[in-house]
C-alpha cells in the first residue's frame, strides 16, 4: 500500500499540470494586515505582484520572486515560515528586511527594522509574534502588525550569547528554541525568565552538534536540528536530552520541516534539493533537483506543501509532493475580545506612581480605614510590588507571571496583557497612560499602554532591562533606570511622553531602585556600586556620593534634603553636595525601605525587625513603635504609607498589615489571608482602601 503511494506520488510530479490550485486561506485579521488590492484574476498569474508561473513538468505550483529590492523581489533569502492562516513570511536576507506574502503569493507587507543587518530565519507563535533571528547575533521580536516589541542577544560564547544565529522554533508553551551555530548548540529561552537550558555542546560525541543550522518540534515538544558540519539530524527530548540522529542520507543539511505524519523534509546545501525522510530516518524521495539553487528555509503546510527559500536563485519555490492538493476550507477569523468601556477620566489619580509621586514621600491626603476588613483578594502570579491607582479607582499592577493587570475598584479585571515580567509599580500620567517596564532578562522593553490595554508606544532598551519603577515629572518626562545583566551596567534614562529618548546618563552600575525627582528637577538614583548619583535636567551629572552601600531608593523633601537607605543606617544629604546632614541606625535590623516623609521635616523608618520610627527634622528619635511578637516574628519589610490623618501602614515579611497612630500607637493589625511577603507600601485610593500585593495576590483592606 504504501509502494503505491509513492509511487503515485512520483508519477504526478512527472506529469504535474502548472494549472493546479493552490487553495486560498483565509489570512487571520491579527497577524496580518488586508492585501492591498492588487489586478483582477482574469489578468493572470505573472500579474500578481511577486509571482510568476509555474515551471511545467516539475511539480511546481507557484514561483514567488525575482531579484531586486522593490516588492516582491528578494536578495538571497534564506528563511521562511507559514501563519495559521498561510501567509507567507520570507526573510529577505540581502536587503534586510522581512516580506509577507497571502496564501496566493500576492505582497501584503515589508517589515523593516534599523536594528536588521541581515535576518536569517523568521518563525511565530501562537499569539502571531513574528521572531526574527538577525547576523547581527540577535533575535527580534515583532507583534502581527509587523511593529518591535523586543530584541535580545549579543555576539559571544556565554549563555545568552550567539554566534552564527540560525533557525529557530516555537513550542507550544511559547519558549523559544535558537540555534546557536558557531558555538554548536541549542539554546532554550523563556521570554518572561530568561534562559531555561542549553544543549548540543555537552556530553558524548554523538550527542554534539557541530555547525548546526535547522530547527523543527515536532507535537510531543521533541527538537529536530539540522546538525550541518556532522552531516546528520539529531533528535532530542524537550529538555534537551539526546535521542537519536539520522545520518548517512543528508548531505549538507540547511533546515529541516515536519509534517503532521512526523515525515522530515531537510533542505540540502550540498545538492541543492529537498529530501523527505521517515520518522526512522529512510529516505523516501528528492524533490527539486535542476530547480534549486542554494536552498536555505524550508515550510510545509498542513496539505504537505513544501515552500523553500531559493536563495541562489533569488525566489521562493513551492513545491506539490501529495498526489492531489485539496481545496482548503477557509479558517474562520479569529473574534477579538471587545475593547473595555472606559468611563472618562475625572480628577487625579490616586496613587500615580511608587511612593505615591514622584519625590517618593508616601503619603496621601485620603484617610484609611479605622478598622481592616478585606474587601476583595485578586490572584495573579507572585507580585514584588503595589498598584498604581488611578482616577476613578482604576487598579493597576504587574506580577512576575509576565502580565499587567488592570482591574476595576471592585476587583474585576478589566483587562491583561501579557508581555513580560513586571518587578516595579506602573507610572500613570495626566492622560491615564500606564507606564512600566519589563524585568525578563530576554525582553528589553520598555512600554506604554492606553487606558484599554493597547500599546501606545515601546522603546527598546537594547541589552537593558527594567527591575525598578519608572517616574513620571509634572512635565510629562519619564525617568527610568535600566540595567544591563551581562555587563552589570546601568543607565538613567529619561524619555518624552511619547517614548522618544531625550537623554541617557550611563552609571556604570546595575540599578535596582526607582528614581525620585527633587522640586528643582535634579534626579537621584542609587547604583549597586554604592553610589548616589544626582543628575541635571538636562541629563548631565551634577554630583556623585560614595556612600559604600546603596540599600532603598531615595525620597526627596520639599527642601531638596535626599533620604535613603545605606545598609545598616539611614542618611539624610545635602542637596548641594550629598554632604551627610544626619545619621539612623535602627537599633535592630537594617535600613532597606524608602523613606516615608511627613510635614514639618518629620521622617518616618522601618527596621527589618519589629520596629518603627518616626525621627524629627534633625534626625534625633520622636518615638518608636515596637510590635508585639506573639504567635510569631514581626519583620516590617515594606516602606511605610502616610494617610491624611497621619496613621502610618506597614507590611511585614510574614504577611500582615500594620495601622499605626500619629503617636506612635497601634492602632490595628491585620492578617492578610493567604499571607505573602509586602514588599512594597500600601497604596491608598481616595476613598480610604489600602492596595497591597503580598505573595500571589492583590488586597484590597477597607473598613
């Protein structure tokens, strides 16, 4: 039965008629946008824009291109890959850039990108991202629409590090697997953590790769690669363990495809053809041969055509090896969830940004509940921070699971997006823009969303990521610190509403605190190199202080006196110079929180242990709270919030919250249910309830 097969197969592509049709896909609204309108049917095939006909008597069905740089023309292209739909998306290799083609060959896009030095491989996911593997060691990522979302990678040998970056696959989780060629290796990445494996470059000799090219999962996540300078495909486990190979067949093998049956189609450099293989590796026939040129990408849609970026020929082939090509039944369009009903804005919000504004004072005029009561609970992921609240009791906060949530005051979610880990607190401007930066060591993006979830804009911090907070000034500026995990550098950026980069002071330092903005507009940052750093409007340095351990970012009076933690002890400096005005050391634990500043000079401390402090402008003690250890230990590990009545909130490692009275007195204390560690201050919006995010969740406290 099988004989058979093949050998029906082999007569039609001996007498194949160039009048076969390919069948129409319908293209999916979100990942690719409508075709243009191009000739009418009745003129033609070599009308369509990029298509030509058919070679007779080859099994061909379609010829996409010719050389040159305008539409539909390619300068040696290498990789290929099919949307859901069946669209084409072709790397154009020579003239940098990416094309997109319908079902039928016709033009639909270009992406172009500054960043593109030569694109070599192009894949997507689910979702209809668009990865892109660039000679310039890296991979970029667009959404459908063709625009950057994020870029990661540099030359190199160490992990994360590419040389000789070829293809790349997507697995059903949505990691990203990339062939490492020059370092003959396959590393695995998740794109809200970062590097998760690496294989191909350890172990016995025929678990190694060496110059590797291709890539290709088949539905049990097993990873195929192209395994070029050994002349063989290898097949490993999800996690990277070695199976088997296949060798003895190939010759010089580029990439490789699968098909529903677990049938191999390996694109050959040596011969310039195709080769299918069986699931055990026997070669069960040529495709292509006297039609190729320097095949690189290979794809085989779900009807077992075979698209091959003809490189040396300057095109793409499709090839028909099935003995018939059904009509495709169209696949519905996906429906796109309704955009939220947004009330309009209506007064300031809330709790804008950390530390309640920009100086990181942490208090607010609304007043907080005189008794707890737990009004709601909201899971999402583990969460390092508090919301940001917005007019009208909008709710927004990220969680190391990758997502941004926004909720209503009662809770409900209003809308998620799903970008990357989020380890700061949004910023939200006048215009109610939410503003937050990624923490997964891969993304490198920083990001503005609109009130119903959408991108404004994102700025690409390339080789940079975000752990803290951003800022936004009275002027609409944005102040972020970023942090390069390779080199352990550090820059202070400060962005236009609109996500232009106005300027960057470099500090050569990671930075893991937030910003805080003096009245006169100097920025102060913190490095881990110990160093306090204030910085002109204008981007320029206007002094650094050497204070050996960074531990809290700073808050600013209203007289420009910086405050923060050192380590052991807070500080009080100088806005001149960074000169000491005073010294606190707790009598038990460490300094670690920001600041929380009161009228009048007063300044409020945490301890790490079970002790709160309220100092006076000269940094002598007004009086210490001490909470009883009953049950169990109490180690304050937030900042502290001030409501307008002058109750102090805190929250603690092993996951309560503290009220404490203007005098030093308890007022209430409050197990939140599920515990969870506070990291961040309570946020408090305007009718009293305090936000705070504690292990896996969100509370809201209420009276």
């Amino acid at each position: 039965m099988k004989r058979d097969l093949w050998l029906c197969l082999l007569l039609f592509l001996l007498v194949a008629s160039p009048s076969c049709s390919q069948g129409a896909v319908a293209p999916v609204e979100t990942v690719a946008p409508s075709p243009a309108v191009f000739p009418s049917p009745e003129s033609g095939p070599s009308a369509i824009p990029g298509v030509v006909p058919p070679v007779p008597g080859q099994g061909v069905l379609m010829t996409m291109g010719r050389q040159g740089s305008g539409d539909g023309e390619f300068s040696n292209p290498q990789g290929v890959a099919l949307d859901a739909a069946g669209n084409i998306y072709v790397a154009d290799t020579g003239n940098a850039r990416v094309q997109v083609f319908d079902p039928q060959g016709s033009f639909l896009m270009t992406i172009s990108d500054e960043r593109f030095t030569g694109p070599r491989y192009v894949v997507l996911d689910d979702a209809g991202r668009i990865y892109v593997t660039d000679s310039s060691e890296r991979v970029h990522v667009f959404n459908g629409r063709g625009d950057p979302l994020q870029s990661f990678g540099q030359p190199g040998s160490l992990p994360t590090q590419f040389s000789g970056i070829a293809d790349l696959a997507v697995d059903a989780a949505g990691d990203l697997y990339v062939v490492d060629g020059a370092n003959g290796r396959v590393q695995k990445f998740s794109l809200l953590s970062g590097l998760l494996l690496s294989f191909g470059d350890e172990g016995e000799q025929e678990e190694l790769l060496s110059h590797p090219e291709g890539i290709a999962l088949d539905s049990e996540g097993n990873v195929y690669v192209a395994d070029a300078g050994n002349r063989r495909i290898q097949k490993y486990g999800p996690g990277g363990t070695f199976l088997r190979s296949f060798g003895g067949v190939v010759n010089a093998p580029r990439d490789i495809a699968l098909d529903h049956e677990g049938n191999m189609y390996v694109s050959d450099g040596g011969r310039s053809l195709i080769q299918i293989l069986d699931g055990e590796g026997q070669l069960l026939m040529e495709i292509g041969e006297g039609q190729l040129a320097d095949p690189w990408g290979i794809a085989v849609d779900t009807q077992g055509r075979v698209f091959v970026a003809d490189g040396g020929n300057h095109r793409v082939q499709v090839f028909a090896p099935a003995g018939e090509v059904p009509t495709a039944v169209p696949m519905p369009t996906p429906e796109v969830s309704p955009a939220p009903t947004l009330s309009p804005i209506e007064g300031v919000a809330a709790w804008p940004m950390y530390g309640g504004n920009s100086q990181h004072t942490g208090r607010t005029q609304a007043e907080g509940p005189a008794s707890p009561n737990l009004k709601w609970m909201f899971r999402a992921g583990i969460l390092t921070n508090s919301p940001a609240l917005g007019a009208g009791g909008s709710v927004y906060f990220g969680s190391l699971d990758g997502k941004l949530y926004a909720l209503s005051a009662e809770g409900a979610e209003v809308w998620r997006a799903a970008f990357g880990q989020i380890s700061g607190v949004p910023a939200l401007s006048e215009e109610g823009r939410i503003h937050v930066g990624i923490a997964s060591p891969v993304e490198e993006m920083f990001y503005a969303f609109n009130r119903d979830g959408s991108i404004a804009w994102g700025y690409h911090i390339e080789y940079y990521i975000v752990e803290s907070s951003p800022i936004i000034g009275p002027d609409g500026t944005i102040y972020l610190a970023a942090s390069d995990p390779q080199t352990a550098g550090g820059a202070l950026v400060a962005l236009s509403p609109d996500g232009g980069e106005r300027w960057r002071y470099d500090v050569g330092s990671r930075i893991l605190f937030t910003p805080a903005l003096a009245p006169d507009g100097t920025v102060y940052v913190g490095a881990r190199n110990g160093n306090l750093y204030a910085v002109n409007p204008d981007g320029g340095l206007k002094w650094q202080a050497s204070l050996g351990v960074v531990s809290s970012s700073a808050a600013v009076g209203s007289d420009g006196i910086i405050y923060l933690g050192t380590g052991s002890s807070y500080q009080a400096l100088d806005r001149a110079d960074g000169s000491q005005i005073w010294s606190f050391s707790p009598v038990d634990g460490g300094a670690n929180s920001t600041p929380t500043l009161g009228s009048g000079g007063r300044v409020y401390l945490t301890s790490n242990s079970n002790e709160l402090y309220a100092l006076n402008p000269d940094g002598t003690v007004g009086w210490t709270f001490i909470a009883e250890q009953e049950e169990r230990e109490v180690h304050f590990s937030s900042p502290l919030t001030l409501d307008g009545a002058g109750v102090l909130y805190a929250g603690t490692r092993e996951g309560e919250l503290f009220a404490v009275n203007p005098g030093g007195t308890l007022r209430w204390r409050f197990s939140l249910p599920e515990g969870g560690m506070v990291l961040v201050g309570p946020a408090i919006g305007a009718d009293g309830t305090l936000y705070v995010g504690a292990g896996s969740n969100l509370y809201a406290v209420g009276q």
